[in-house]
C-alpha cells in the first residue's frame, strides 16, 4: 500500500514529468496533487512528444488510473484541450481512468484577467506569474468564494455560479485595475458546456486513493513547480500559490501520511528559474547559454507553458539541502546530467556569503536571497557524451565523483539519473555507488 511522492526540489522545472513517465511503468495509480496549467510536464515516447499541463504524466501508460486531486485548480477548457488531443493520439482518457476530484477549483475567465491586471500593476516586472489565473484562483478558495469543480454535477446551477462570479470580479476588474472583463453571460454558456462534458470525470479522489492503498496499489503522486515555489516554504513572495512541498501531496490529494514509502526529489544538475525572485547561483555568461540550449530542441530550457527563456545557474546546494529538509526527501533523481558534459570545471554551491559571514543554511527570510553570495566547489567536468551510458558502472570517473558530491552535500541517495529525453536514457542506481 504504498505511496510514493515526487515533487521538484528547485524552481520547478526539473523533469519530473520523466522521472514520473518512468517510475509510472510500476504504479497502478498517478495522482496529480496541486497547481493548474502554469505547469507544463514533457515526456518523449519513441518519436512522439507529450506536453501536458494539468493530465498527469502517467497517462501515456495504458495501465494507470490518473487523478486530479482537490489541491488543483482547474481551467476547464486547458483539460478538455488535453483529453482531445490525448484522444486524438489513441490514448485512452475516458472517465474510467481520468479522474477529477469534485473538490478541485475552477479557474474562470475571471482570474485570468485579474492575474494579468495585478501582475501589470506589481512594481518591477511583477512576480513573473504564467498568468493563468492561478494566484486568484487560490485567493477566491482561501476566501471561500472560490468555485468547485462538484459544481458541475448540476451544469445549469453550475453556469448560474459562474455568472454571478463573473459579474462581481467584473466590478474589481474594472474600478480597481480599470480592465473590462469578458461578457459573464456568455462565459457563463461556455462553462455550461464545459460542466456536461467534465461532469463524468468527477469523483471523489481522497476515498478512490485510500481504497487503493488499502488494496495495495502502488500509488504515484506527481507535484508542479517545486520546493522553492511552494506558498508557505518557497521563497516567498516569488512562488506560486500553492502547497508543492511533500505536505501538498497529503493535502492535495485527502489522504494521511501513514502510506508514505518514498519522497524523490527530482533534481536538475544546474538551476534555473523562470519569472522573478532570488537566484544566487544565477549565471548571465557562455554557461548559462549553453545550459539553457537555443530553444530548437523540447528539453531546452525555454517554459514549456509561457515559451520564456529559463534564467539558468550553477546546481545550489544550499537550496538542495533545505529542500531535503522541508520535504524529508528519501532520495533524490537526477535530471539532465548529460548537459553538463563538456563544461571543466563544474561549479556546485556549498554556501552563501553574507557580509563576511558563511551560511550553510537559507536565510530565514527567503526574500532576501538576492543579499547572499554563493560560494562554490569546482570540480572536474568530463567530455564524454552520456545520452548513450545506461550504466553507472560506465559513466566517466569524473560523473561519478560529481554525483557522490551531490549525495554526501545532501545526506540522500541517488537511485535515478537521467541522461536523455528518451525513456531508456537513463541510469538506475542500486547498491553499488
Ligand atoms: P503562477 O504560478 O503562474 O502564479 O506564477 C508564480 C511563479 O511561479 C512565477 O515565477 C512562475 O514563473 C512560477 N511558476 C509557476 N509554474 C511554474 C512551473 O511549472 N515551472 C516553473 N516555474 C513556474
């Protein structure tokens, strides 16, 4: 009966859609637990490429049952694009294997503009939010005029909700940002249309869970964003508004913690970041456009929801060892550790310097990260290519000192890297490292 979390230990972003891809091979349930579509997961499968935002990535094995569990927010029509465009590539996404919990949120037309407005109105580029509603979203639930998605079960009231809610946001839209919302009786006629059709991927996905557990499945619970974006432990006020830390999985899906087996934190081999906030590690050099590709290939470090060029950095091991912490991570998976050959020497960040101090540890307040310098160890990079190495055994001495570095600076194992997009580009781990 066991659970099995994965969640990003950084800025979002590093591959946990992979990590998920592969690991969903031998789960029988993928449970997506918070965010909505500002996510964006890739998986590649032979010569096909999947971009999901809200569907969990254990959809493209025929095998799982995938939930969307009550932490989400949902834009109706973002998640009937995907099950059409899943459809249409021969996956199977009906209501017996795609699951929506009843106690989700909705996103409306409505949040989306205020996301816009209040992003335009933020002084210095804002939060650099995806602008998908997200944050007001969040912000109606936690004032408990938020709209939940088992308002659908009755399409005609459910329109009726989406109109009043509309025509109030309307009044803050236009006399406090002076921006005129879409026309609610018309969107109130497309969520009509949207509720007859999600209607039966309802359900209730804290008691679907607990009767798996207790059945023995194995269940994955897939996290958005990341560690340093979480509402409450991320660097705040630069995170998204939701709980993407381990406590998200168990709040996000209605289910208690005595399932717990293993907690991954999937781990990119250098930083990156997209929107605004703290980066200590941040490089602006031939590094950082080497780390982050041109944008020809899917895996190259441009947003997969926004299309906007990632900030990309030096792997921060100061952040690595708080996201071990906040999460009580088991284990960690390495992301992309084939980008980082050809570079000599490789930077990884054991500290932070402050005015003459050291710091092994994240200030107390996350927001002023931007004060703190990093301190880095150098060590030796390696030339060989490492798309072609499924084993640990044959990956260079050098890749191997990199990744004992990285488990002896966080206390955790490695038991998964990945080398490549593809599905066997990758390295598993078992005793002998
Ligand atoms: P929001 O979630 O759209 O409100 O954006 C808040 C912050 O989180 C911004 O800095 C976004 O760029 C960032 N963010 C949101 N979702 C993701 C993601 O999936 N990957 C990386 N950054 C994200």
């Amino acid at each position: 009966m066991p659970l099995d979390v994965i969640l990003g230990s950084q800025w979002g972003d590093e591959g946990k859609g992979r990590i998920t891809d592969l690991l969903a091979a031998e789960a029988d349930v993928v449970a997506r637990f918070n965010g909505g579509d500002n996510a964006g997961h890739s998986v590649t499968v032979g010569d096909r490429l999947f971009k999901l935002h809200l569907v969990p990535s254990g959809i493209v094995h025929s095998h799982t049952t995938c939930l969307l569990g009550n932490g989400m927010v949902i834009n109706p029509a973002q998640l009937l694009e995907e099950i059409d465009q899943l459809d249409a590539l021969g996956i199977d996404v009906s209501p017996d294997r795609l699951k929506l919990s009843s106690a989700s949120h909705i996103i409306t037309p409505a949040h989306l503009a205020l996301d816009g407005a209040r992003e335009t109105k933020r002084d210095e580029g804002g939060l650099g939010t995806t602008r998908r509603g997200i944050g007001p979203a969040y912000t109606d639930k936690a004032a408990r005029d938020g709209l939940r998605a088992g308002a659908m079960e009755k399409p005609e009231d459910f329109a009726s909700q989406i109109e009043a809610h509309m025509r109030s946001t309307a009044e803050i839209l236009d006399h406090v940002y002076g921006h005129k919302a879409p026309e609610a009786t018309d969107v109130a006629r497309t969520y009509y249309e949207h509720a007859v059709r999600l209607q039966p991927y309802l359900a209730d996905v804290g008691a679907l869970l607990a009767d798996s557990l207790e059945q023995g499945k194995v269940v994955l619970a897939e996290g958005a964003q990341g560690t340093l974006l979480d509402l409450d432990h991320g660097t705040y006020p630069y995170v998204t508004s939701s709980t993407s830390t381990v406590a998200g999985a168990l709040l996000g899906l209605g289910i208690g913690p005595k399932y717990l087996r293993r907690i991954i934190g999937v781990t990119k081999c250098f930083q990156t970041r997209v929107g605004t906030g703290p980066f200590p590690t941040e490089l602006f050099d031939d590094t950082a456009e080497r780390l982050r590709g041109t944008g020809e290939q899917p895996w190259d470090e441009f947003g997969t929801t926004t299309g906007r060029p990632r900030r990309c950095g030096w792997l921060d091991g100061v952040l690595l060892r708080y996201a071990a912490r906040i999460n009580s991570l088991s284990e960690l998976a390495l992301t992309k550790l084939d980008v980082l050959s050809g570079i000599d020497p490789i930077r990884l960040c054991v500290a932070y310097q402050h005015e003459g101090n050291t710091y092994e540890d994240l200030p107390s307040d996350p927001a002023s990260l931007g004060q703190y310098a990093a301190q880095y160890e150098e060590l030796p990079g390696w030339i060989d290519d490492l798309t072609v190495i499924h084993r640990w055994d044959d990956l260079p001495y050098n890749t191997q000192a990199y990744v004992h570095r990285v488990q002896a600076l966080t206390g955790l194992p490695v038991h998964l890297i990945s080398v490549g997009p593809e599905r066997d580009q990758v390295v598993r781990l078992g005793n002998e490292n």
